[in-house]
C-alpha cells in the first residue's frame, strides 16, 4: 500500500508581504552585526592603543567588503534555517521553511537556500511568483504559514493513523 504523500497548496505559502516582511525584519540584525563590529574595531583600538583591526576594517576594498557581507549573509541563514528552520522574520510572521514533501529541510537544501541569496536581486525574486523565490526553487523548499501546515500535516497523519488500525505487519 502506498503511503498518503503530503502536498503543500498555495494556500500554505507565505504571502508576498510576508515574505517582503521576512526580508525587512532579517536585514535588522545584519545591520546591527556590522555596526557592532565597526564600533567594537574602534573602541578596541581606544582601549589598547593598536589600531590595525580598526584601520583594516575601515580601509577594506569594495571586493573585500562585499565578501564579508556575503559570507555573513549566508552564515546567518545556514545557522538560524539549519537550527529552527526560521530566521527572526519568520519568527514574526510565524511561518517556517520546508521541504517540497512537508519534511524537514535537509542540510544540503538549507545550504543551497544560503548560498541562493548571494545572486543579485534574489531578495525580490518572490514577487514574481505566489511566495516562492529563487533560494526556494534552487533548494526545493517552500516558506509555509507554520500554524497552518502543521495543522493540516497532523490532520494527515491521523488520518493515516486511522487507517493502520487493525492491521498486522
């Protein structure tokens, strides 16, 4: 007997203003790291008298700097999708990343869903489509409203449950 497969509707995905949301909300903290370091490079340098993180920091090439900003940005959605499968704007508007089959997202997909976003106008790539962007295609996952697939994959399961009972393997 084949096992029920779990689809994600439209209905599940997170709209387009959330994900615009989504992608407002996760710039704060970003920001907030490379000012932090900024002033951290610099009051370092107040405290001990040695400038060199300061001066490398502030002298970096556009190359340089655009590099950083990329690895951060990809560290910072590998960590926080990896571990919750949200980041903090997710967190806000309660939704989550999935795989196309309702599982958790592997590794690997959180990895390519990371490294998608450093193409140049991923970020708005979702408005394209229903709530679906490019680091979603490229890894096959989806952003779902999490109270709304979790009820619906539950309902299934039980469903399916119902129909074991009585069965002997």
């Amino acid at each position: 007997m084949q096992e029920n497969t779990f689809e994600i509707t439209d209905d599940l995905l997170a709209s387009k203003s959330q994900r615009f949301l989504h992608y407002i909300i996760d710039a704060i903290p970003q920001y907030l790291f490379f000012y932090a370091l900024t002033y951290g490079f610099y009051y370092l340098g107040e405290l001990t008298g040695i400038y060199i993180f300061n001066d490398y920091w502030n002298g970096m090439s556009e190359i340089e700097d655009l590099i950083i900003t990329y690895l951060f940005i990809v560290l910072y959605y590998f960590v926080m999708e990896k571990y919750t499968f949200k980041t903090f704007g997710k967190f806000f508007t309660k939704t989550i990343v999935v795989s196309i089959d309702g599982s958790e997202p592997t590794t690997k997909q959180i990895l390519q869903r990371s490294l998608s976003r450093c193409i140049p106008f991923d970020a708005l790539s979702f408005l394209g489509t229903i709530g679906k962007g490019w680091h979603d295609s490229f890894s096959n996952t989806y952003v779902v409203k999490e109270d709304e697939f979790y009820a619906r994959k539950n309902a299934l399961l039980a469903l399916e449950k119902i129909g074991q009972i009585g069965r002997e393997y």
